[in-house]
C-alpha cells in the first residue's frame, strides 16, 4: 500500500496491536486494537487519537467567540463544551458540519472530517480575511 494512503501514526498503531480496514477511498484506517477496553472503560484513562485525516482549525484571541458565532449556526459554548455545528456560508448554504470544541475562554477548535472540510477552512480563511480587512471594498 502507497505511503499516502497510511496515517503518520501507522507503524505507531501497529506496535500497539491495531487491526486495519481500508476505507472506501483506499486508506488504511485503525479499527480496533488487540485487547482493547471498552469504550467507557478506556475514556477513564487516555487515548491515543490519530487526526491525520481531519482538518483541524484553531480559532483564538479576543474576537474568537464573535467569529465563531458569523460562521456556526448554533449554541453558545461554553469552555469545555463541544457540539456539531453547522457552518453557513454568506448566501445561508452549508458549508460544512464541524466539530466545534471551546478549547479556553478566548479559544475554539473546529475538526472537520468531512469530504467538505475544505470547503470549511475556505470559508473560515475568507472570514478571517474580511474581519481582519473590514473597511475594505472587497468584504
């Protein structure tokens, strides 16, 4: 199997027992692991979590909750909390549902596995664009 269709983390995987599926696009993806726990169980402990696959956006500063809140339509977050969120786009069509996780009281991270993630980092770049730019014609 090409090296592109294997996480970063594979040979890592392997050593702890990972068995591997190959996804309908071709990579190959951890599904379980030689004498894991179960779920409830394991979450008490840690978890090695492997993203490489995942858009991941980290929004923070000052402005973080007032930018977060042009592109997700949905609740307030709390720090701690986490929520699929839809992100709209200028006309009201969806760009994406993300992963929203308030990460701190002025940080949010969005993870977006979806094949549209990279409509959603277009997006978030454009926003940031224009708020950073905000008395220009172009926004």
């Amino acid at each position: 199997m090409s090296e592109q269709k294997r996480s970063i983390l594979h040979t890592e995987l392997e050593y702890l027992g990972a068995q591997f599926s190959t996804s309908t696009e071709g990579f190959n993806l951890a599904q379980s692991f030689y004498g894991e726990k179960p779920l409830e169980e394991a979450l008490k402990d840690c978890a090695l979590v492997d993203l490489s696959g995942i858009s991941y956006t980290l929004v923070s500063g000052a402005v973080a909750q007032n930018f977060v809140e042009a592109v997700f339509a949905g609740k307030q977050l709390e720090v701690g909390e986490t929520s699929f969120e839809c992100a709209l786009t200028g006309d009201g069509s969806l760009s994406s549902i993300g992963l929203l996780a308030r990460s701190g009281q002025n940080e949010y991270v969005v993870l977006d596995a979806s094949e549209r993630s990279l409509v959603l980092e277009e997006w978030l770049s454009i926003i940031a664009i224009c708020r950073a730019k905000r008395r220009s014609s172009l926004c």
